[in-house]
C-alpha cells in the first residue's frame, strides 16, 4: 500500500538545534515526508530527506515581497506546485510557521496540525504585541487563536507542561494533544569510556541565552568546587550571552571550558567522557521557556545522569532520584549540592546512568513516538470533512 504523504513545515531549513525535525521525519514508517520551507540555513544536513524549497534566496525583491504580501493576506501563490505531491496533511513545527503556513493548508485542502515546542506559547502575548518579535510578529498572538478556531487544524504540545501552558494561552483543550518527539535511543548508547574512570567533567549542552540558564550553572561552579576540587565544566553551545558567560567564569576562576556549537558525533564524545549532564532553564523575562529539553534524553540514554530545572523536562523527562535530580528554577544552591552529590558517589551516579538508559529506552524511543504521532495523523485524515 502506498504511503500517504505529510508536509513537515519549517521556514528555514533547518538549525543544528532543530535536529529532532530530522530526526521525526526520518523515523516515519507509515507516512512519506516531504521537508517544505523558504530558505536553506546550510547548517544541518539534509541528506536522506526530499525537500522543497518555496522561496529561494536568489529569488528578486520584487518577487519575494509580492509573495510575503500574499501569505499574509492569505494568498499562497506556490500551491499548485506543492498540489502535484497529492499531500494529505501539513505538520507545522512552531507556532509561527503554522500562521505562515495556513494559507497553503486552506488552498489545498488539508488538515494542519502544529506542533508548540515552547517559546511560540510560553513568551507573554505583549512582547509579541508591542513588536519585540518584529513589527511583521505583532498579530501572531490573534493569528494563532483565530487558527485555533479554525475545524481543521489540530494542536501538539511536546510536554504536557507545555500542553497546560498552551491551553492557558487560549488554545481548546480538545484540539491538543501531547505526543513527545522522543531520541534515537539506538544512537545515544553509554560510551567506551567506564563511568568510574571519567573526570569530573559537568556537562552544559543548548544555546547561550537567558532561558538555558547557564548563568546560573557558572555561578553554582564555584560551590561545586569548594566540595569537589577536581570538578570541571564544559560549555557546547553558541549565543548572544557567549562573551558575558566566558568572562563570568574567569572572574569566578572556575576555568570553564566553551567548545562553540558541535556536531551531534562530537556531542556524544563529550557526553562519553562527562559524569553529570546539567540542564539549568529558567523561565526568561519574557516568559520564554524550554519546552522539554532533549539534551536530558540524550544524556541518560548515554548513560549520564541529569540535572536540570527545565520547564516540562523536569517533571516529566527524568525519573527523580533514579535517573537524576530535579531543582527548583535559578536555585543555585540546590544545583549545587545535587551535582556534588552525584561527583561525590560514583557508585549511585553509575546506577543512576543504568537506570537513565532503560528509563529513555522504554518511553521515549524515537520509533515508538514516532509510531504514535502517525497514528495520530490517520486519525486526523479519517475525521477530515468531505468537500
């Protein structure tokens, strides 16, 4: 039997932290996807997955603008071209793909579902009102509600805490859904490395701004060390807060390590050689929040226990005191005294890894998510109404 064909929307394709987009797409078993946006980032590879591009980059002003104007107004002038793939949904990831991709849904006639995963709905509706998102973001908070009332567009949160943030937001509860995007559990195997011969090496993994929270992990290093000498920071990541977090760190005298952004292999050897992975989000002064925080799955797949904070991840990513340790948001003490708890008891922290392991692999397979969210999609075509 033929597969049905999915339009997975992302306007610029794709970042190096949106990995899990390709990552989704390449785990599907009953549907076809086809990548669809307007401009390539030429940061992740996209080989293995077709994609269309709507708008490219050499295109002239005069034509971009023409089709900027027309999206807006509802007009999708690239729908015949995406009408000859016979799609029968499109799946925008983040909410402000899914307002710019509505007209295309309405134009050829299917279903769209979206999927929140945590600053399209947790950032407060004025920021985006008062322009801080861009003067062409101001109607993005009643662009999304008047999506929402739309019959044939559904709703996925990838946490349930986000599910709740969501349905505060204004979002019916009866068109959301929680469906986790999950890891590849198969690729995030313990490393060659015994745990009980690794440094006491922390390891940060996400972008550098005010939500992941690193600040807060820099200052607790000191306390850290007071306890544990030896104990180390490595920082993967690249951001605005770069500078600001590297001087931090030589003022404190804690020699932390920033590697700059690194490719999903030399993640994982930095994962094989850290005994606890730290994950300290916070909720940002404009409400911005991480929505669950695979870096934690990834970690205790690898066999490394966490340590985090992270909005959703917190409660529903980790399995408290067997896979790892939650704390409260800008705690530092707290974080402070589970990272030392964890350096100072190899013993517990090795079996905290063993547990990690089976904990990702029963729940949050990528395969096993994957499955659920296509069965998802078949529902959604069977209710769609027939024209």
């Amino acid at each position: 039997m033929a597969k049905r064909t999915v339009f997975v929307y992302r306007s610029d394709v794709l970042s190096y932290s949106e990995t899990f987009i390709k990552e989704q797409a390449g785990a599907y078993q009953e549907w076809h996807p086809i990548l669809v946006g307007r401009k390539i980032l030429d940061q992740l590879s996209l080989d293995g997955v077709e994609v269309h591009l709507l708008s490219e980059n050499k295109e002239a002003l005069s034509a971009r603008v023409f089709a900027k104007l027309g999206r807006y107004f509802g007009y999708c002038p690239e729908s015949k071209v995406l009408g000859r793939s016979n799609a029968s949904l499109l799946h925008a990831h983040f909410g402000p793909d899914a307002v710019e991709a509505e007209a295309l849904a309405q134009v050829l006639n299917i279903p769209l579902i979206v999927t929140f995963h945590g600053y399209d709905i947790n950032i407060h509706r004025e920021w985006w009102e008062n322009g801080r998102g861009g003067p062409n973001m101001k109607r993005y908070p009643n662009r999304l509600l008047k999506l929402a009332r739309a019959p044939n567009t559904h709703f996925i949160a990838v946490s349930e805490a986000l599910r709740e943030r969501a349905i505060a937001y204004g979002i019916p509860a009866s068109k959301l859904k929680t469906f986790y995007i999950g890891i590849d559990a198969e690729k995030f195997r313990p490393g060659p490395i015994p745990y009980q011969a690794r440094p006491a090496r922390i390891l940060f993994v996400g972008r550098l701004v005010e939500k992941k929270g690193c600040e807060y992990l820099v200052r607790a290093m000191p306390l850290v060390r007071s306890r544990v000498p030896e104990a180390h920071l490595h920082v993967i990541g690249e951001g605005p807060l770069r500078s600001r977090l590297e001087q931090l760190s030589c003022q404190l005298g804690i020699g932390a390590r920033f590697l700059g952004s690194l490719s999903a292999e030399a993640v994982k050897a930095e994962l094989d050689n850290a005994r606890v992975l730290c994950l300290p989000s916070v909720h940002a002064a404009n409400g911005d929040a991480e929505g669950f925080g695979l870096v934690l799955l990834e970690a205790q797949a690898a066999g490394v226990p966490v340590v985090t904070s992270a909005f959703g991840g917190a409660e529903e990513g980790i399995w408290q005191g067997i896979t790892g340790f939650r704390f409260e948001e800008a705690d530092i003490s707290g974080m402070a005294a589970r990272l030392i708890e964890i350096l100072s008891d190899p013993r517990m922290s090795l079996r905290m890894g063993m547990m990690g392991r089976r904990f990702v692999a029963e729940r949050f397979d990528i395969r096993q998510c994957t499955s659920r969210l296509e069965k998802f999609y078949n529902e959604v075509v069977r209710e769609q109404p027939v024209n």
